[in-house]
C-alpha cells in the first residue's frame, strides 16, 4: 500500500483500500479510526460500520471515550446526591408524604418528556453537542435545588432537574454507541458502570453531609458546581455532531427512519430491563423491610449492594462480551438476574432476599448496555435516532414500575409482585438471537421464517 494513500487530499477516495486490508499505512497519532472497521475480534460485530463515516483521530476517540465515561459518572453523581438529601427536603420544608408525592410526580413527568426531548436533539443536532449543551442545565438546577423555599419551588426545580437528565440519558446513550463502534471493541458495560459509581459516591457523600448536618443550600451547589466546571471540560472531547449519522443518512437514504422490527424487538427488551432495574431500586428496600423484617439499616444497604454489585458486572461485562460473545453473555446474564430476582422474592429469610437482589444487579448489568449497543449498529438506521428510539421506549419501564408494581402490592403482595420484573427480565432470553455476534447476519424474530 503506498504511504500516499495516507495524504489528508486523497485519504477519502483510499479509504476502502484501507480498511480491505486491515490496516493502517500509516500508522500514528493522526490515523483516523473510522477506517479500521474491516477488522473483526471474536464476539463483536461490526458487520454494519461505516467505512466512510467523519474522520477522527484515534486521540480524538480517545478523549471521547473518556469523557462520556464521565458524563454517565456524573449523571449517577446528581441523583445519588438528590436521593440522599429527600429527607431533609421533606423536613427543611415541612411536607407531608402527600406533598412529597407531588414533587416526585413533578420529577416522573418531566422524566418522560425528556425523552422525548432528548430523542429529537439527539437526532436533530447530534448525541454530543445535545450531551454538552443538557450537562450545565442539570447541574444548574441541582444548584438551584439547595435553596427552594417551598413546595411550588420544589416541583418546578425537580422537573428541570429530571427533563435535563432524561435528555443527558438518552444522548449520553447515543454518543456511547458512536464511540463504540468507531473504536471497533465493546465499550458500553464500561460506560454504564461509571453511572452507579457515580450514584454511589453521591450518595455516600450525601450521607455523610446530612450526617453532618450540612446544610442543602451549601451541600447541593458545591456539587453543582463541580458539576458545571466538569462540564466544560468534558464537553469539548465528545464527538462532534456529523459523527452520528451513517452513509444512508448523509446520502438523504429515509429507509431507516421508521420503527423496524429489530429496534421494536431491541425496546421491548430495553423496557423489561429498565423496568425491573426500577422495581429493584424502588422497592428492595421495602421488600426487606416490610416483608422480611429486615432491620432498617439492612433494608437501606440492599439498594447499595445492588448499585455495588450491577457496577461490578458491568465493569468486567466488555470483557466477557470479547470473550464469548454478545448473545452469550446476554442469556447468562437474563437468566441469573431474573432466577436471582425470583429466588430473593420467595425466600423468608433477611440474607435471602438479600443475596437476590445482589445476584439480580449482577444479571442485569450487562443486558441493556448490550441491547443499546446493537441498536446502534443497525445498518442504514442513524445511530443516535436507533439509540433514542430504544432508550425512550427503555427508560419509560423504570418510570412505571414503582406505580405499577405499587398497585399490585395493594392486590397481591408485594411479594407477588416483585415476580413480574423477574418473569419480564426472563422473557427477554428467546429475543437474544438479536444481540448480532461477529458472523450472525441481520436479527430475524422467532417464528418469523
């Protein structure tokens, strides 16, 4: 291959030379990342990634790597840090669990229009400007909510908060497939790692600030603040716009731009993880508490042992997915979170139940990382517009499930009821086939043949 196929005026028209060969002419610093897609490792597909996509430096990845990484840390950061203070909102502002309630239905509803929000900005203006511009609105309004003076102001400012991170979420998302597939190796178990440590450091830190009695008005805008100086950093090394959008869109190809079947199959399964990872975070606690008679500082550890235990999973989970591939890792996983989850509501004993939502955080880990990831590389389908699509229809499950299985609590049990989320979390294993390893070709649903 000549060394002139790497000239900046000639590289677009030798760009498929290239990456035929698998390799790089011209190795170093500035060899662009996007043209090493011919290449397979085992368990990973990039069947579907472009060979013509923006061109970016492997630094330039790089640094985009890290930085959603720190997006989805942050985003875990800001509400760990929320939960930990609801007490002391409650107590500073003299309401009634009715009140209470208020504000949380102000946060669910913003939640859900966020969605949709971030689903349209992400297609519209791509995952990482709509990344950089929601990330300085969230830690504003986290700010502002160290001084509300009552209800009124509490609703207003926790809807802010909760639309401004549901746009973060989906575009974060969004921007995590970009970097992934553009890398050519499994990155997202990483990425959503870093959102429970993020909630876990906040929490703790919140903890530790209303054990203090620090006040909200000081405790809230500092970590705001940090927030919002992280921001601008991070903002910068996202990719940029055009880096989304695959060769169907740029050439005006619309073909992709409907609910195919594959992404309707990829929302259905987003929605039973996220629903269930919902129920575990809502009501383990309770569950503990009010059926097992757990003690009130076990109840309050479960939710830290199930955030502990999905970053752990998630943590190793790229590694697994080189290992043995996507679809095998995603059945392993379905199944030992949803019998993990089953098992901890039919035991009567503390360290049961326990152990099941732990095994559950473990299962769940890896299985809506993967499921973004494969949405994303549908061929001919915009990434950010297939990842948005998937995370609102995903996200909306962990917004319903604590009402859901709330009113079958008041049926059936709570104990009953906490066996929906495992039966849909099981549910999601014939679909697996989906999850495209390195030789499957295009997702076909069972029985469609």
């Amino acid at each position: 291959m000549s060394r002139r196929c790497c000239d900046r005026h000639d590289l677009r028209g030798k760009v498929m030379g290239i990456a035929s060969c698998g390799q790089l002419a011209c190795p170093g610093p500035t060899a662009t990342v996007s043209i090493e897609f011919g290449h397979r490792r085992r368990g990973y597909d990039r069947s579907t990634m472009s060979t013509s996509q923006v061109q970016l430096s492997e630094r330039a990845m790089e640094r985009a790597r890290i930085a959603i990484g720190g997006v989805f840390f942050l985003v875990g950061l800001a509400f760990g840090t929320w939960a930990a203070r609801i007490p002391d909102f409650k107590r500073d502002l003299s309401l009634s669990d009715a009140q209470l309630a208020v504000a949380f239905v102000c946060l669910e509803g913003a939640a859900v229009a966020g969605l949709w929000v971030g689903g349209a900005l992400a297609v519209r203006i791509g995952s990482g400007p709509a990344v950089r511009w929601s990330i300085p609105l969230f830690a504003m309004a986290l700010a502002v909510l160290g001084f509300v003076p009552g209800l009124g102001a509490l609703g207003a400012t926790v809807a802010m908060f909760a639309l401004a991170n549901s746009v973060i979420d989906v575009a974060m998302n969004a921007q995590g497939v970009v970097v992934e597939r553009r890398l050519g190796r499994p990155l997202m178990s990483a990425f959503h790692a870093m959102h429970p440590i993020g909630g876990i450091v906040g929490s703790a830190v919140g903890a530790l600030a209303a054990h203090q009695s620090v006040d909200r008005a000081l405790h809230l805008p500092m970590v705001g603040a940090v927030m919002l100086v992280l921001s601008f950093v991070i903002g910068p090394r996202l990719l940029p716009g055009k880096a989304d959008r695959t060769d169907g869109e740029r050439s005006g190809d619309r073909t992709g731009r409907g609910w195919s079947r594959p992404l309707v199959l990829f929302s259905v399964m987003a929605f039973c993880m996220t629903f269930a990872d919902g129920t575990a975070n809502n009501w383990s606690a309770v569950y503990l508490r009010d059926v097992l008679h757990a003690s009130p500082g076990v109840a309050g550890a479960v939710v830290t042992a199930f955030l502990a235990a999905m970053a752990l999973g998630r943590l190793v989970g790229n590694r697994l997915v080189r290992r043995y591939g996507a679809v095998r890792v995603f059945r392993v996983a379905a199944l030992i979170g949803g019998l993990g989850l089953a098992a901890g509501t039919v035991t009567d004993q503390v360290a049961g139940g326990f152990l099941g939502f732990a095994v559950f955080g473990i299962g769940a880990s890896v299985t809506l990382p993967l499921t973004l990831a494969a949405a994303g590389g549908l061929p001919d389908v915009d990434t950010a517009r297939a990842v948005a699509r998937v995370s609102m229809v995903g996200y909306v499950g962990s917004f319903v499930a604590p009402a859901l299985v709330g009113g079958l609590t008041e049926d059936a049990g709570l104990r009953v009821a906490l066996l929906l989320p495992a039966a849909l979390v099981l549910a999601t294993l014939p679909l697996a086939h989906c999850l495209r390893e390195a030789d499957s070709g295009p997702c076909d649903v069972p029985g469609a043949r």
